[in-house]
C-alpha cells in the first residue's frame, strides 16, 4: 500500500543530493549574506539615482507590457497631476518585494539597474506616504522599463480635480464655464423681469473678470505651475 508522502523528508532528501549536510549552515548564511548585501546595494542606488543613459537589457526577456515611451509617461503624469523624477527625490519607502523584483531583474537579466525613476504624486516627494507610485529604469532612446507598482490605486477622480491645472488652456475654459454657470443662475436674481441678454453678457464679464482675477492672485500665491510644465520639475513651486 502505498504511503502518505511527506514533503519536508522528500525536500530534504533534494537538498542533501546538492548540499553536504555539514556545509548546510554555512551555505545558508553565505546565501542571507549575499541577499542582505545587494538588497543594501539597491537601496543605496535608488536613494541616489542620478540621469542614466539607458540600462543593458536582454530583449528578448523583456515584458512588452512594461515598456513605455517618456511621451506616454509624460501624458499620464499630465492628466494626474504627477511627477516623474530621479528615486533619489522619492522619500517614500520601497516595498521588500519591489527590492527583491529589482533583484530578480538584474539575476535574469546580468546586469546592475542603474538611473532609477518614480512616478509619484508631488506630495510623495516631500512626505513618507503610499499613493500609487511607479518604479522605472531606463532603457535609452526614451523608453523605459515598468519594475514596479506599489501602494494605494489612483482615484478616478484626481484626473477631474486636475484637470483645470493641466495647462492654460483648460484653466480658462474652466474658468469660462464656471462664470457662465454663476451668470446662468444669478442674473434673474440681480435683474428680474427687467433681465435681458445684455445684462447677462454684463454680468457673464463681471464674473469672468472677478474668475480671472482670483485665478492669478491664487496661482501667484500658492506658486504652482501648471502640470504640463511641473511633471518633471524637481521644485513643488514655480522658481
């Protein structure tokens, strides 16, 4: 009849065909030793990652899923209000995992990464939080290589929040609209039945204008650029 089989004696019959049972103890430390020492490698290199030229990958292990163009980084970063800069500007925390994938990448691929870059809310630049960012490397001629994603997933709406800082066109269409909404429901307010398209058009510009005024003193105020020009500023203000 056949027994039960008992997988612990079965994965230790496996490892004593490779390892000597005194030399056990030794190659596990030697192996921790190697784990702890390059882990402590990547750290510091993503911690002071600088402009890298491209990174020396194997093609054909690549996956196409995880190649992007800077142009589509770039258009992501834009519509979410992101940044896209050098990990030594992160002061998140990488996952154990991210580390040990970036580890798995340079074994498969026998290469050390180098240029490391993080998509990441600007506020992930200044404070120790968890929104959603993106671990890249570079692959040269623009391209770069998805290593990881951690955190939390990015709110469908922060795109809408966004979107008037996106560039300067969709400010003042925001702006255009927001007045003529506040002409549309206050204007028999103001003119009663002696309202007519005249008084609203009057009413419309002293809205726009009070709308224009607010943007530029506030804008000048909290010193924010607009996202198609912010995404790869390394400064949280206009300088």
């Amino acid at each position: 009849m056949l027994k039960p089989v008992d997988l612990h004696k079965e994965l230790l019959k496996v490892r004593r065909k490779e390892i000597k049972k005194e030399t056990v103890l030794s190659w596990v430390d030697s192996v921790l030793k190697d784990v702890t020492t390059k882990h402590h490698q990547i750290y510091t290199e993503l911690k002071n990652s600088i402009d890298e030229e491209q990174n020396n990958f194997d093609f054909d292990k690549l996956e196409t899923d995880r190649i992007f163009h800077i142009a589509q980084i770039r258009k992501i970063c834009i519509n979410y209000r992101l940044k896209f800069l050098n990990t030594s500007q992160f002061k998140g925390e990488y996952p154990i995992e991210t580390i040990s994938k970036i580890r798995q990448l340079e074994k498969e691929h026998g290469i050390e990464l180098k240029g490391y870059k993080i998509t990441a809310p600007s506020i992930l630049f200044k404070l120790k939080k968890a929104d959603d960012p993106l671990l890249f490397a570079p692959m040269g001629n623009g391209f770069y290589y998805l290593i990881d994603k951690w955190g939390n997933d990015m709110s469908f709406f922060r795109k809408i929040k966004y979107w008037p800082a996106k560039n300067v066109e969709n400010l003042l269409i925001t702006l255009f609209l927001t007045s003529l909404f506040l002409a549309s429901l206050t204007h028999q307010f103001f003119f009663r039945e002696a309202t007519s398209i005249t008084y609203f058009i009057v009413l419309f510009m002293f809205y726009a204008k009070g709308a224009i005024g607010l943007a530029i003193f506030y804008g000048i105020a909290i010193g924010k650029n607009f996202s198609e020009y912010a995404w790869k500023s390394k400064y949280d203000k206009v300088c």
